[in-house]
C-alpha cells in the first residue's frame, strides 16, 4: 500500500541523516520512515542510536519525538520499540502497516548475523548496485562455517546473478558451478547452463550438455523457457525499437542508423558508468 501523507512533520533538514544500511541520506522525518518501512528486513538493534534521536531533535525540530526514544537508547531497547515510536508518532503509516513492519522487525531478532549480511547483499543486488552486491556475498562466504551448505549456496547462486549482470560470464559461471556443487542447488545449475550458452560457440555448448544426463535434460527446459521470454519480449517497446533499427540499416540510410546506434551506446555507457562508480 502507497503511503499517504497529510501533513509534514517536523522541518527539512540542512544536515542529512546518513542511513548505513541502504547507502542514502535522509533530509526529512517522511523520508525516514519511507525507508525504515521499505527495509525493515535489513534493520537491526544498531538504528537505536543517540545520532539518530539527536538528528531527529536538532535537524528535524521534532522534540517531542525525540525525548520519547532517548529513554529507548539508554535502555537498550529492541528496533522494534525504537522504530515503532517513530512511525506512530509521525502518521506516515496506518497501524496494519506499522504492524507489519513490527513483525518484520522481530524476525530479524532470530535471523543470524550472516542472513543479516545476505539480506543486505541482496537489496545490494535488487536495486542494481552489482559491485557492492559482490563485496557484500564475499563477505559473508569468508566468515561462513563448512556447514552452512544451504546458505552458501544460496549466495554463490545470487553472486553469480550479480556477475552476469556485470556480463562477467566467466566469474558468474564459475559461481553457480559452485552453489550447485554444494548442495545440488537446481536453480543455480540451469543458471550455470544460461552462462554457459553464453558463453560458448553452439558445439562447444552441445559438447557441454552430451557429456551427462543432468545437463542435457535441464537444457531441454532452459531452451523452453528461452523461447517464452523471447516471445515476451518481440511484444515489448524495446523489441520495436530494435525491429526500427534493423529496418533503416536494410534500407541503407546510414546515417540515421548509426546516429540512433550512437544514442543507444550512450545510454549503455551511462548504465554502466553507474554501476561501475559504485566500486569506488
């Protein structure tokens, strides 16, 4: 549900709030709550914070707010109390959706240290920032035990997504090889397979799915599937765009074909660019 605001509250800010766990600054009490309810999977006891109740008091004019979480910090009270005091004071939320964010927050009490970690690599990957995505899986892969086989997996299938969103096909196979290798993750197997179509020539694909049962069968439904997403997408604008460009270059007007190819490779370089200053 979309939420409505009646009213501001509390002032713009001048100093942003750096919020950690998304990598955003925050300059009102509305964008605040926008995002604790948008990510209260990723949230844990670190939000209750004086830096946190100090900017509410001082960048926001919110005293009222403030002096009823300053109890909550010096207590030590659990993320559920501290950002359901925000939310209620602020009426960004109705109660079933403060409710809901309530719950989400308590489940995180029982998630361990390394879903935590996964969690927020994954909203990395989610929301395009592939690079940090990876960092953020290897992080966790380097403190895990040999016995978390099923999470393992699982982040060696999601870094895998991540690496061939950077058309790093090598890096992205090699991933999924190993989430399958673990516990015989199926998904991450056909995702291996979709690398691997990429990357190599038809017979050296061919090759590949002869070589055992497994391979061949999961091919089978990883062309199906190929197809319906290619049909999807004949129907889509971008299709039609390409359709376009492919008819000025047959028709030989070249030079609006390689002015609209020049546009095109602009936008790519703009894409990539973002996702590569994300590195840094």
């Amino acid at each position: 549900m979309t939420p409505q605001v009646l009213a501001c509250v509390g002032k713009q800010a001048e100093k942003p709030y750096y919020f950690e766990k998304i990598y955003t600054n925050i300059y009102s009490i509305e964008e605040l709550c926008y995002a604790l309810y948008e990510n209260a999977f990723l949230i844990d006891n670190d939000i209750v914070s004086k830096d946190l109740a100090d900017w509410i008091y001082k960048e926001c004019g919110l005293t009222d707010l403030a002096a009823g979480l300053y109890p909550l910090v010096n207590q030590n009270a659990q993320a559920v109390s501290f950002v359901g005091t925000i939310l209620e004071y602020t009426g960004y939320y109705g109660r079933d959706e403060i409710e809901k964010a309530e719950s989400i927050l308590r489940m995180n009490i029982s998630m361990s240290v390394f879903e935590k970690w996964k969690a927020k690599a994954d909203f990395l990957l989610e929301n395009r920032h592939y690079i940090l995505a990876c960092k953020e899986y290897e992080r966790v892969i380097a403190a895990l035990s040999e016995d978390e086989t099923e999470l393992k997996s699982k982040i060696y299938n999601n870094m895998g997504v991540a690496y061939m969103a950077l058309y790093l096909t090598d890096k992205a196979a090699e991933c999924f090889k190993t989430a399958y290798a673990i516990d015989n993750n199926e998904t991450a197997y056909k995702h291996y397979l979709a690398a691997m179509r990429l990357k190599l020539s038809d017979d050296e694909y061919i090759k590949l799915i002869a070589s055992e049962d497994e391979a061949y069968k999961m091919s089978i439904r990883l062309e199906s599937e190929y197809e319906e997403i290619k049909k999807g997408f004949e129907n889509t604008e971008r299709a039609k765009s390409m359709q376009a460009l492919m008819e000025l270059k047959d028709s030989g007007n070249a030079s609006l074909y390689y002015e609209e190819i020049g546009r095109m490779a602009e936008r790519l370089k703009a894409d990539y660019r973002d996702v590569v200053l994300e590195g840094d």
